[in-house]
C-alpha cells in the first residue's frame, strides 16, 4: 500500500512538473496589457452598428491566423456608421502567437469597450483598434503612454550604448525599410513598431518622434517605452529574455509574480492530495480492521 503511495506522489510530482513546463509559454510577455482605451459614445444594443462592429472584430482575429497586419471598412446605412478596424502583430511574431494576440486583444477589447463606438487596445504583442472615424491611413503621433524605468542614473558609458541602440533604432537605410525593427548593443535592447497603414516616411517620422520622447522623458532610465497612436518606440537593459528587448523589471516582475502563484497553488493541490490519499488508505485499513 505504501509503495503504491510513494508511487503515486511521484507520478503526481512529475504531472506537476509537465504542467509548470506547459504553463510558461502562456505567460510570455506577448499577452500582457499594455493600453487601452474606448470613445465615450455608447451605441444601442442590437443596433446596425453593433453587427458591424462585430465583423469587423471577427474579420481581425481570422485574418491574423495568416498574416501580421490588416485592415477593414464595413460600410453602415449611413456614413457616420461606417466601422473602420485594424490590427498590428509584432514584428518578431508567427502566425500562432499572432492571432492568439489578436483574439485575446479582441476578447479584451469587448469587455473594456462594451457598447462604444471606437476602442484600442495593445497588448505587448499585437494593437487593436476600430471606430466609425476613419484612421486608417492616418498618420497619429499622439502620445497614448509613456512609462519609464527607476531614474537611478545611467553610468555615462551605459549612457553612450542607450543611445546606441535608439540612434541605430531610428536609422532607415532607404533600400529596406521595416516598420519593426529591433537591435541590441550590449546589454541593451531597443524596439520599435509602426502600424502597417503608415507609408514608410510616416513611420520615420512617427518613430523618431518617439525616440525623441524616449530620450527626453525618460532620461536616465533603465528602461523606457513610448507608444504613440501609431508607433511605439521602447528600450530596455539587461533584459533577461532574448527577444527584442521587449521586457522590462515590471513585467519580470508580473511573471516571477504569476509563477510563485501557479507553483503555491499546484503545491497546495499536492498537498491535499496526498492528504486525501492518506485518509482514503486509512478508511480503508478500518474496514479491512473491521472484517
Ligand atoms: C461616429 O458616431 C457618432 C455617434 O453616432 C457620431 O456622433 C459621429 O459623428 C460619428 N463620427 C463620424 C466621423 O462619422
Ligand atoms: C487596407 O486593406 C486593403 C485590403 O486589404 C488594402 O488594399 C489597403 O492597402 C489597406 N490600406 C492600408 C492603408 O493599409
């Protein structure tokens, strides 16, 4: 009886383990919150508008399974119920991540905005946007958010490699231009993104404006982000993950923080299991005991 116990504890030991292994990726930075924010107006439920809007979300989530940017109009009976929509994956993300993104942001998006007009969202892998004003196409440099990290003062050489990483962030050599880019210099990660309906002079332009800001806002900090309504520009030191230097001491963080709680939880789990078991092998002995 024991050993069977001590076998099942080892097998719910290594079930443990297989979960915390599975459980990682679905905290990845990707899903995090990053903005978001809704028109004040309110349309009526079950109106024309509501079916529009609808579409237009389902149209985002479906057209992310294959690509990282795309946009839609849904005519309405009248102009001003015309439904613009767009979203906009991370450069650096596949398919999958990408419309895992994108349908979480849409999910959100519904909650947060519930019956409004217009409403955006960002979350660190992927932005949401639709509203009955036209966007699209529209060049946007207003600064949603701003966030920079502990001002405890850059060593003037840590100083000259953040500006390294912006300088080369904010250089388009003409022949390639990108809306993601993402650089490295040391232990600095830079990255920056525009939204896929700017031309490419827009995007420059969107995103040496938030560099500017970066530098200005942010001075000495460790690490800095700036989104604007169409781009964003962040950087980062020491990130502890590779990609794109797209973390920062808040959201390591949030994920220390949500690994503590998915291991007390399954250790607690654990625990009443084991005690279950051992009170199940002790009803069991008294009745044997009782024969
Ligand atoms: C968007 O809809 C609201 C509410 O009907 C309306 O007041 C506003 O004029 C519309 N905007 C545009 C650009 O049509
Ligand atoms: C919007 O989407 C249409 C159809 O996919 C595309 O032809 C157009 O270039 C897009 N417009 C912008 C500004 O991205």
């Amino acid at each position: 009886m024991s050993n069977t116990k001590t076998n099942m504890v080892l097998f719910l030991l290594f079930l443990v383990t297989l979960l915390l292994t599975m459980a990682t990726p679905s905290i990845s930075d990707t899903n995090s919150f990053v903005f978001g924010g809704c028109s004040r107006l309110k349309f009526s439920p079950g109106s024309s508008y509501e079916t529009s809007v609808n579409s237009i979300l389902t149209s985002l989530v479906n057209t992310a399974t294959f690509t990282n940017y795309n946009n839609f109009t849904v005519p309405g009976t009248a102009a001003s119920e015309t439904v613009y929509g767009l979203f906009q994956c991370r450069g650096d993300l596949n398919n999958d991540q990408c419309s895992t993104c994108v349908a979480r942001a849409v999910s959100q998006l519904g909650t947060l905005c519930f019956s409004t007009y217009g409403g955006a969202l960002q979350l660190e892998g992927c932005f949401v946007k639709y509203d009955n004003v036209t966007f699209i196409g529209v060049e946007d440099k207003t600064e949603v958010i701003k966030k920079c990290g502990p001002s405890i003062g850059l060593t003037s050489d840590a100083f000259t490699r953040r500006d390294a990483v912006l300088a080369y962030l904010q250089t388009s050599d003409g022949t390639s231009y990108k809306s993601f880019r993402s650089t490295y210099s040391g232990d600095f990660q830079a990255v920056a993104q525009c939204t896929g309906d700017l031309s490419s002079s827009e995007c420059q332009d969107c995103v040496s404006d938030a560099i500017q800001r970066l530098k200005i806002e942010c001075g000495s900090s460790t690490w800095g982000q700036v989104y604007l309504a169409k781009c964003y520009a962040r950087y980062t030191e020491g990130g502890v993950h590779s990609r794109g230097g797209n973390d920062d001491d808040n959201h390591n963080d949030d994920e220390i923080e949500k690994t503590l709680a998915i291991l007390i939880g399954l250790i607690a789990g654990v625990a009443l299991i084991i005690i279950f078991l051992s009170f199940l092998n002790k009803v069991c002995e008294k009745q044997r005991g009782g024969k």
